[in-house]
C-alpha cells in the first residue's frame, strides 16, 4: 500500500472514530466501548488494508498527552484527601489482583512455573487512568469513590511494574527478594514524582514567559518525562504516567 493509500485510509479511520463517538453519546455509552468495538468490527471485515506501526510509538507519542490529560483534571484537593485509600488500592489491589492472576493461571496451566502467572498478573493488574476516566464521567458515583479510582489508577504503574519486573526476573532466576522489591517500589515512585515535577517546574516557567505556546509546552513536557524515565540507564524506567508535571 503506497503513502497516498495509506493517508486515505488513516482519513477514513479518523472519520470512523467520530462516527463511533458520535454513536457512543446517542447510546450513553463510554466512548471507549464504542472504539472497541468498532476495531474489533473492522478487523474480521476481509480486505481491509493492513497498516503496520510500532507498538511502542503509539505508547510514546498518544498515551503520555492522554494519561497527563487524566492527571490534569483531576480534583488534586479530593485526591490529597483521600491519599491513604489511593495508596492502599495501589499496593494492595494491584498485589491482590496479581495473585489472584496467578493462582488462576497455575491452576489452568500447571506445567509453568508461578512466576509466569504472577508476570501476567501483574501486566493486567494496574486499571488504566485513561479507561477509569471514560467510564466514570458516565456514572454517577459518590465523589469519594470516583476520587479513589481515578486517583489509584493514576498512581498504580509503580506497584505494577515492580511486580513484573520482578515476576519476569524470578522466572528466569528462580530467585526473588522481597527487601529489593520494595526497595525499587520506593525508589521508582520517588524517583518518577521527582522527574516529573522537575520537568513540571521547567514547563511553568517557560509557560509564563511564552504565554501563547501553552499547548505545545505543555505536550512536550510529558512527552520528556516519558522520554526520560524510559531511557535504560535510568533507575525509574518505566515509570511513565505523567501525573507529577500535570499535578505541578
């Protein structure tokens, strides 16, 4: 397929998608559902020009401007509030759900080790602050709950990715620490917070000095703090979500 047929299709893809959302407000559905199954829809139709694109692009360049949009309206007086209980559904919750992964798996697939089940666990175990949001604004829940599960799930990528990673490692090892594991939980959440208003603090200041580049500052901004905490010398790779800058 050549670049022209390529932009045609994209066209028609975007077109698509405001038809879904479109069709998703008509029904009162979450938007999210709509462009689910919509992709879905689109994949079973035979013919459809297949259009190959790096999954970790799409990682890199859409999801940090979604997740900082998440980050930047929420109620940060309704989160200090309730910090404890965000805390604890981030830890316990993400801890409880990757065991719960894991026995099922062991219990399906006895044959591979636990490591590998837990592994899973923790890839599906942290709820995504983008999905949280889409389908919370269509509910109508108590401001303290709606305040836990979007604060949580701001927050949870931490517990999450120290679970994989040392789930990956006990696989190939056979060896875990539960002191280093927390350890790196510690340092990852700090280490990720401290980027991130860092990166916060140098967008400000620029905002205030070039007032009509709000946009584009503020898209570069949590474009770097991903960029910075994915590079593989530092110590809290992976801690994407770019909740410090928006909150800053």
């Amino acid at each position: 397929m050549n670049s022209e047929t390529t932009y045609e299709f994209l066209v028609l893809l975007l077109m698509a998608t405001v038809l879904l959302e479109l069709v998703a407000r008509r029904l009162r559905l979450p938007p999210a559902a709509a462009l689910i199954v919509g992709g879905l829809t689109l994949a079973l139709i035979p013919g459809v020009p297949a259009i190959d694109i790096d999954p970790g692009l799409i990682m890199l360049v859409f999801l940090p401007p979604l997740l900082m949009r998440s980050a930047y309206y929420t109620v940060w007086g309704d989160f200090k509030r309730y910090v404890g209980g965000i805390v604890s559904l981030a830890l316990g919750a993400v801890a409880f759900t990757t065991l719960a992964v894991g026995v099922v798996f062991h219990l399906l697939l006895p044959g591979l080790p636990w490591s590998v089940g837990f592994a899973l666990g923790a890839i599906v175990s942290p709820p995504d602050a983008v999905a949280a949001g889409a389908i919370l604004e269509r509910l109508h829940l108590p401001s303290r709950i709606t305040a836990l599960l979007e604060g949580e799930s701001l927050v949870n990528d931490a517990s999450g990715l120290v679970l994989l990673r040392f789930s990956v490692a006990a696989t190939l090892t056979g060896a875990f620490s539960l002191t280093h594991a927390l350890t790196s939980l510690v340092w990852v959440t700090l280490g990720g917070i401290a980027v991130g208003l860092s990166i916060g603090w140098v967008g400000l200041t620029v905002i205030r000095r070039l007032r009509d580049s709000e946009l584009i500052i503020t898209s570069t901004c949590c474009w770097q703090h991903c960029l910075t905490s994915q590079q593989r010398n530092s110590k809290v790779r992976g801690s994407c979500p770019p909740s410090a800058p928006a909150c800053y």
